[in-house]
C-alpha cells in the first residue's frame, strides 16, 4: 500500500517523534510505499529519509495516518486524498481533538479513549505507543544492586528530587531531557542505566530494554506526580498504561525519600519480566498489526476521486511562463471525473506543487516527438503512474466533463499524404491564411503511416487531432519496442494507437477545436460551445488568455500561487496560510527571478532557522 504518515514536528526528538519514526520504519519494514509529511522538520526527518523514505510527493494514498488537527487542515489545503486516521496522544491538547475530515481515530491509551467519546461522542479503539523491541532490547545485564539511573525527563526540580534520592541509594544519575539534549539514540542511554525514571514513552522504551521504571515526572500540562516503580505483573502495567503511564493511575507525589524508597524496591529479576511484558504489550510489530487491521475495512469504505492519472511531458517551449499547463491541469481538475495524480515528466514549473515529477532531460539531436515518446516511455517504466494513463500535451485543455471510457484514442480519420492539401485543412479555427509551408513535422507523419500501412495497421491521425489520448503502460512499452522510432522519425501518438489492441479510436473531427490565431473572445466562446477538447498551440493571445480564466478559474490545488498575482497579494497569503517555507521560496523565485543567488541558498539551506526567518523577514518587506 501507499502510506502517508503525517504530524506536525518531526524537529527535535520525543515521544511523538520517536513514535512516528517507528511506526514509518514497521511501515517500510512490511513492504509498504511510506512518505512523510510534517509542518516542521528537522532531527527526526532527517532520520526518517535515512530510511530511504521520501517526503511527500503526491496527493492520492491508500491510507493517512496523521497526528493533530492543524496537520489534517494543512493536508487538506493541498487537496489530498486517501481515507485519513488519526491519532489522538492527548486529552490535554486541543489540537488532539477528532478532526472531523478524518475518516477513523485511534486513541493512543485507554484514558483517551474515554475522552473521546465523552467530548465527541466518537468510538475509537485504544492502540497504546508502539515500541521497536529490536532497537530497544537489553544489551547489557543490570547489576543485583543499582549503580546508575537514568532520569528521562523534562522539569529540572525533578531532576534535582532525583539527584538527592539517587545519593540516598549510592547511585550516579544520568540525565537526557528532550528540550535541551536531543539525544536520539536514547537506548543507548537506557543501556548504561540500572533502573529508568521516565514517563510515558519512555517508560515503555525503558522496559523493552530491560530496565525496572519508576513512572515519575512534571509535564507542561500537569504538577509533578507518578505512579511508582512498576512491577513485572501485567495487571498493574495495564493499570498504568490506561493513562499512557503519565502518573494518572495513582497521582504520587513524592518527596525526596518517598522516590529513594521506590528506588529501593529495585530488583534484577524484575528486568527480563518488563520485556517480556513489553514485547506483549507494546511491541510495534503488533501494534502496527492492530492500527492496520482497524483501518481495512475504511480503507475498503473509501470513495477515491478517481484511479487514472494525466501525464504531461514538458520542455522548454513554453511562451507564457508555464502557464499554459496551469490551465490545463485546471480542465482536467475540473472535467475529468477519474483523475488521481497529475505527473509531469522533465522540466517542472516553479509554481507547481504536489505533482508527480519525473526528471528528464532531453536528448541533444533528437526531433521533438522523438522526446516525447522518450518522456512517455520513462512514464511507463514508473511504478508511481496508473497502469492507464492520459497523456496531454501543455496547451490541450478539455472542455466537458469526461471519463476515462471516453477516451478511446482520437483522431480525426486518415492521413492525407499530401503535404500541401493537409496543411490547408490542419489549419486551426480563425486562420484564414496559408501564411507558413508546411513543416517537417508532415513528414515524420506520412514515414509514420506508410510503415503502418506496410504492417497491415489503420493509419488514423491521431497527432493531427492535438488530443489528450489514453496509453496502457504494459502495451505502450511492448509496442515501442518494435519500431526504430529514433532512425526513422516515427511520431509517437500515431505509432503507439494505430497499433493498440485496447483502445479502439474514434473520429473527433467536429469535437476538437485548435485556437493557433488571434479571435475575439466572443467568437472563441460561441465556437467552443459544443467542443470537448481544445488545443491552443503557440497562439497564446489576450483573447485566449481571458477565456481561459473564465473557463478555468478555480485553482487546481497544484499551484503554490495563481497566474497574475502580486508580489504584495502573493505574500500577504502566505504569511496568512502559514508561511510553508516551499511555497516562500517559489513565490520568490517568480517575483525576483533574477536574484538566483538567493533563490539557490533558500533551497540549499531549507530546514533551517536562519532561512525560514530571512524569508519571512523578505515577504515581510515586500508588504511595505
């Protein structure tokens, strides 16, 4: 499956970061397609593409597993889809509420759960913290009588409780704390201890190590209070676990010698008894078993926006800054009923986001068919687009609603091998000149249709149509390798569909528009009235420019701004929306394209500091 795994910090380290690595890692580990996505990024991201797992990189997954409300909200602003379920960690935060886009929820402890359903009246089963018991296992034996503890935690006046109750007991403290360490090898820590004091998370990393635990610490949210040490007996850890071992099964408040006499409850044996408990109760590999299991049947119940994906190869021909695409991509949004993922191979533009790209330089010497059917074939070869596919060309725009049984391969009828006669009836709508020859491009059609012939197939022009056409990656490949398409010239569209033994052609004449000269925006209006696709080519006027913002208004959710908008508009939203760093950069590298210098060091030095606060403090400027 695809997984996305979604929070919003993964900077630092603690329990909710620790818990989204080890539950990418059990992810990835059961054969899994794993991304991340977090608003913040940092120490834990880094060790997340240290997996080899990417950041986000599409808008469509089988399945979102997402922690806090503002994350699902930014998720949604960038139109994801895929059945989300989210975890709720806390009862003390509201941005660990049910959001209600979410399509389950899965409460981190017994105590959630009941909160849950208390504030939202929603039932969510309890999956505690999973640990890795791989990573956390006991790699040292702790001695009969406790030398070192190790204090995880956060308050300072515990910390100092800790010092004065481990002289009592004639033992060395070693501390890690979350704010000011940022220790995550922090089994390494746990190993060097006898005896852990730590709640929550750590309390259950602490056992999978094979180390008693005293539950005990103060949180931003609640006094300095515990639960004690905890023995071996199941009974009691599920009694602390309700509360996710945050001290709220017996609310303890200790003094200095209440915890020395905890510490003294120490006993070796008790060691290998919490593991085994562990590896019961929290290992990751039955937890994720458990969370996957909750979330088949809706994963099965979810309505998916569509299964097929557009292709557009693209270049660098383009007159209008990209824009033509932009549009495009906002025709298919808004018409194509089966649309998933819009994928472009080679150059991607600056304003685009949540794509998916495929880099692909173009080949010195080559015509540009020969390109295209270049970018189409590494299309074919990635496992991220649908086994069917739309392939579009920049400048092609739809312009009615369609499914993907409407494209049947179009044409408009056979070729006319006569140069001069089909250049006269190629002409677009609104050209009433002859005013160029014809190009070689005629060519590379009539070598295209003879070898056709000559094999005993149609030869139906579909590169004269200038149609977005279905391709079937398995047949497309098997079909390209029989042509020498780089010798002779061949054109692609009307290799691959003449030769397609699933899609069947039909005659588009009368249906499809090409718009290559300048008209008035009301002859252009009333002659698309009946069109399903049409084609601009290199005409880019304002006539055109105008029908298509009226047509196609509404962004497509691919574009981090709109065509047209102001350095000071285009910065005030993003400041409003949350200044995603990403979407800083591109707004301005459009606006100050000439200042590479800068727009390369904010790529280079993306995640840290001193970039996010100089781009905020230019977007800044920019409202002036």
């Amino acid at each position: 499956m695809k997984i996305l795994v979604a929070t919003r910090s993964l900077q630092g380290v603690g329990g909710t970061r620790t818990f989204n690595y080890t539950l990418i890692n059990e992810l990835k580990r059961l054969g899994h397609d794993v991304e991340y996505f977090a608003l913040h990024k940092g120490l834990a991201s880094d060790k997340i593409e240290e997996l080899g797992v990417k950041e986000m990189s599409g808008l469509n997954y089988d399945l979102i597993l997402a922690s806090l409300e503002p994350t699902i909200d930014a998720l949604l602003k960038q139109n994801i889809s895929g059945p989300i379920v989210q975890f709720c960690h806390s009862i003390s935060s509201g941005g660990e509420l049910p959001h209600h886009e979410a399509r389950g929820w899965i409460a981190m402890s017994e105590e959630i759960r009941k909160h849950i359903k208390q504030v939202r009246n929603i039932d969510a089963p309890a999956i505690l913290n999973g640990v890795d018991c791989n990573r956390f296992r006991p790699r040292r034996k702790i001695r009969k009588t406790p030398k070192v503890v190790a204090a995880i935690v956060q308050d300072l006046n515990v910390c100092k409780m800790i010092d004065q109750a481990a002289a009592l007991c004639g033992m060395e403290v070693i501390r890690v704390n979350k704010y000011q360490d940022a220790v995550w090898d922090v089994e390494k820590v746990i190993d060097r201890a006898d005896m852990v004091v730590s709640l929550g998370r750590g309390c259950y990393e602490a056992m999978a190590c094979g180390r008693p635990v005293v539950i005990f610490d103060k949180g931003k949210r609640h006094p300095a209070q515990g639960d004690g040490y905890i023995f071996p007996d199941p009974d009691l850890f599920d009694k602390f676990a309700r509360s996710n071992c945050n001290g709220r099964a017996m609310f303890l408040k200790f003094t200095v010698d209440e915890l020395a006499a905890e510490f003294k409850k120490y006993d070796r044996e008790h060691g290998p008894l919490l593991r085994e408990i562990a590896l019961e109760k929290v290992n990751i590999e039955h937890q994720v078993e458990k969370i996957l299991e909750y979330c088949q049947p809706i994963m099965e119940n979810y309505n998916y926006p569509g299964n097929i994906d557009v292709v557009y190869p693209l270049g660098h021909g383009s007159k209008w800054q990209n824009n033509e695409i932009r549009y495009s991509i906002r025709s298919f949004k808004k018409h194509f009923k089966d649309l998933r993922n819009i994928v472009v191979v080679g150059e991607k533009p600056i304003w685009m986001k949540g794509v998916v790209h495929i880099p692909h330089p173009d080949t010195a010497g080559m015509n540009k068919d020969g390109k295209i059917l270049k970018k189409i074939t590494a299309a074919c070869k990635d496992s991220r687009v649908s086994e069917n596919f739309i392939l579009c060309s920049d400048d092609t725009f739809i312009n009615r609603d369609l499914s993907f049984d409407d494209f049947k391969g179009w044409h408009e009828g056979p070729i006319i091998y006569n140069a001069e006669k089909d250049y006269v009836d190629h002409r677009s709508f609104g050209n009433t000149k002859n005013e160029r020859k014809p190009s070689h491009w005629f060519d590379f059609v009539y070598n295209t249709g003879r070898e056709l012939k000559r094999r005993g197939l149609p030869d139906n022009n579909y590169d004269r149509a200038h149609c977005p056409q279905p391709i079937n990656k398995t047949e497309f490949l098997e079909v390209i390798a029989q042509w020498d398409y780089v010798k002779n010239n061949y054109t692609c569209k009307n290799l691959y569909l003449n030769s397609s033994k699933i899609f069947t052609g039909e005659n588009i004449a009368g249906r499809n528009l090409k718009v290559y000269n300048p008209v008035s925006t009301t002859v252009l209006n009333e002659a698309l009235t009946d069109v399903w696709v049409w084609n601009i080519g290199n005409g880019v006027t304002q006539e055109i420019k105008e029908t298509l913002q009226t047509l196609y208004a509404d962004s497509s959710g691919y574009e981090f701004f709109s065509t047209g908008t102001a350095r000071r508009f285009a910065a005030e939203n993003w400041i409003k929306n949350g200044m995603d760093y990403d979407e800083g950069v591109a707004i301005f590298a459009a606006n100050a394209p000439r200042n590479y210098r800068l727009i390369k060091w904010f790529q280079i030095n993306k995640g840290r500091t001193i970039a996010e606060r100089k781009l905020q403090k230019t977007m800044e400027l920019w409202l002036r």
